[in-house]
C-alpha cells in the first residue's frame, strides 16, 4: 500500500510542477488561464495533503 501512496504522491507531485513551469513560463496568460491553472493546483494540493495524511496513518 505504501508504494502506491509514493506513486500517487510523486504523480501528483510531477503535475504540479509541470502546472507551475507553465505559468512561470509565460508572460501573456489571460485571467481565465490563470483562474484555471489556480483552480488544478488547488485539486492537486488537495489530494497531495490526503496522501501524505494517509502516508502518516
């Protein structure tokens, strides 16, 4: 069980990142964009906090 909550921490741990590359690395976002990416880091740190919770348990 453990193995699959390191997975699943280090898959969603790489979406991160690739979500903040991309916002980091553009200079012409449109609010809409940006209310998208913050809305998909939000479901991600979400369930990053449920697996390190879990992680603990």
């Amino acid at each position: 069980m453990d193995d699959k909550i390191e997975n699943a921490i280090a898959y969603y741990t790489k979406q991160g990142d690739a979500i903040l590359a991309k916002v980091n690395s553009s200079n012409n976002l449109t609010a809409d964009e940006i209310i998208h990416y913050g809305e998909e880091m939000s479901k991600i740190e979400y369930k990053l906090t449920a697996l390190e919770v879990a992680r603990e348990s």
